[in-house]
C-alpha cells in the first residue's frame, strides 16, 4: 500500500508502515452510539470496517516529500521494538518499513528534514532505531522539526513523571523516540506557519491544527491552484466523513479537535486540497467535497456516497 503523486513541483509519496491495524469501534471512538456502528458497518465495509470481527479497519502511513532537492519526512509511523505496555497495539512492532523506505531511492542518511504532526508514539516511531541497544536518531543527517507547542507538552509531561498506565507510556515515548534526538542529531521548534521548503511556486508548510494533542500540526503542500495536506490525526477513519463530530477516545481537547477537523475538512473542499490521512487503509489520495445537506463526502472512497 503506498503511491506517488505530484503537488506542483514537489513529489508525494506515501509510505505504509502498517496496512492492517484494526480496533474495536469504541476503543477509538468511545462515545459512537450503536446506530453509528451499524451505519459504519453498512457503508465502509469492506474496506474501513470488518464485518466478521467488528472492527474499524486502520493502518499507519508515513509520508516522503521531495521538493527542490530537498528530502522530507513527515510522520515516522510507529516504530520497530518500542515497549508501549500500555498501549498494545503500538507494542513491540517489527515490521520492514526500513527496507521499504529504501526502496524509494532516498536514503535515509538522505533526508534532509524530519517533522511529526504531533508526538503520539504512532507519529514519531521512527524517529529512532535501535542500535546496539541505544536509540539513535534514524535520519542522521536530518533536522528535525518540532511544534514548539508539542514539544514542550510531551517534554512537561516526561519531566512530571513517573507516571502510570498510558501515560506512562507517552513520557516512554519521549525518552526512547525524542530525547535522543534532542541529545544526537539537529532540532529545530517552529511555530505556526513555518515554511519547510519552497520551490517553483510550491511551498511546504507547517500549519497549527490543535485539538488531538495541544501542538498538533497539519503539513500542507501548498500551489497556486489548490495542494494537498498531511493530515495526521486531525481525522482517524472515514466513520468522521458520516460523523464529523465523533471525537477519537486519545483526544486532548474533543471541542477544539471537533472544530479542527470541521475547519480541515471545509477548506480541503473550498481550496481543493487533497487529503493525505494518516491512518486510512487506501492508496490514493482523498478529494472531499460536501453534499447538498452539508454532510463531507470522500469521492473515491467505496461506499461513502452520503446518497
Ligand atoms: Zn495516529
């Protein structure tokens, strides 16, 4: 599961970590009544929900944009080898995504800028690889770039510990997928608006999209025309294309994140942005528009017709 698409000058890839990562509809999201299940059920199975299990159907996809000679990575997935007791299915991943990323021809000692959405475990993953039992920064030559505001949260976080349950598990994430990169390779913390790279008219920007976690950041592809967006967590699963309002369980602020999405959603719709969702089992990109009743559609997505 993966593509490649062109956003004026630069070049998007999408790079599956994970193409099958299924929940328990509550389990993501804790408030959907059982007449959104069965809705779910009926209009995105196969592909978002699975019927003989009952669950949402997910995966994790990371991203790589070339522009202007420049490597970018955006999202570092899960990781390999992290100890998240906590939170099981980020536990102890082994996967060949690593392999994988060379087959894109970009080197990881190639990569020129690293930046997660936010810094949940399934974001910034990568970030490190275990070497000899030390974490070491995966993208050597790479700075890496944090939301000044997420940074700051997750490094609070760490420092209030010891922690317990899930917690416990975000401070671990810290320590094992940020701290060595603060201590080993080169960091920068943006704020809103941080221009990644231009090139030919294209720009890559850092765009403050808060509500999942407080320093959540969208990564947009910005044309003349229209661009695409690396939407991280600001929608999980396409249940929140018939529900926008359905906020997921990991949810800092449910409001903010609520208005976020909605706000996403509606400019990906006016200013032709395409969707590049984080956690959506395709391998395409997502155009959304609004139907006649107000409701976002996915066109391309099966059974998402708001008929
Ligand atoms: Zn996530």
């Amino acid at each position: 599961m993966s593509f490649t698409i062109d956003v004026g000058s630069a070049r998007v890839t999408q790079l599956t970590e994970l193409a099958h990562w299924p929940f328990p509809p509550r389990e993501l999201f804790p408030h959907a009544g059982d007449a959104e299940i069965e809705d779910a059920s009926a209009r995105l199975t196969p592909e978002f929900f699975d019927a003989g299990s009952g669950d949402l159907v997910l995966a994790i996809h990371t991203y790589l944009v070339e522009i202007g000679g420049k490597a970018i990575v955006v999202d570092t997935g899960n990781g390999n080898s992290k100890h998240r007791p906590n939170l099981l299915p980020h536990h102890m991943f082994g996967t060949d995504y690593l392999s994988r990323f060379a087959d894109t021809g970009v080197d990881v000692g190639d990569v020129d800028l690293v930046v997660s959405t936010h810094l949940h475990p399934d974001h910034c993953g990568w970030n490190t690889n275990l070497e000899a039992e030390t974490w070491r920064p995966t993208f050597p030559r790479a700075t890496y770039i944090f939301d000044r505001t997420e940074l700051a949260a997750l490094e609070q976080l760490a420092a209030d510990g010891p922690h317990e349950g899930v917690v416990s598990d975000l401070a671990q994430t810290f320590e094992d997928s940020v701290r060595p990169v603060l201590d080993g390779a080169k960091w920068e913390a943006v704020d809103d608006g941080h221009v990644l790279a231009e090139s030919e008219g294209t720009r890559v920007v850092v765009r403050s999209a808060p509500g999942h976690t407080p320093g959540h950041v969208v990564i947009e592809i910005r044309t003349a025309d229209g661009g695409a967006v690396i939407a991280g967590d600001v929608i999980h699963h396409p249940i929140q294309f018939l529900y926008p309002d359905l906020s997921q369980g990991g949810d800092a602020d449910p409001e903010i994140a609520r208005v976020t999405r909605r706000e996403l959603l509606e400019r990906c719709a006016s200013e032709g942005l395409l969707l590049l969702p984080a956690h959506f089992p395709v391998d395409e990109p997502i155009t959304i528009e609004f139907d006649s009743s107000g409701a976002p559609s996915a066109s391309g997505l099966i059974g998402l017709a708001t008929s």
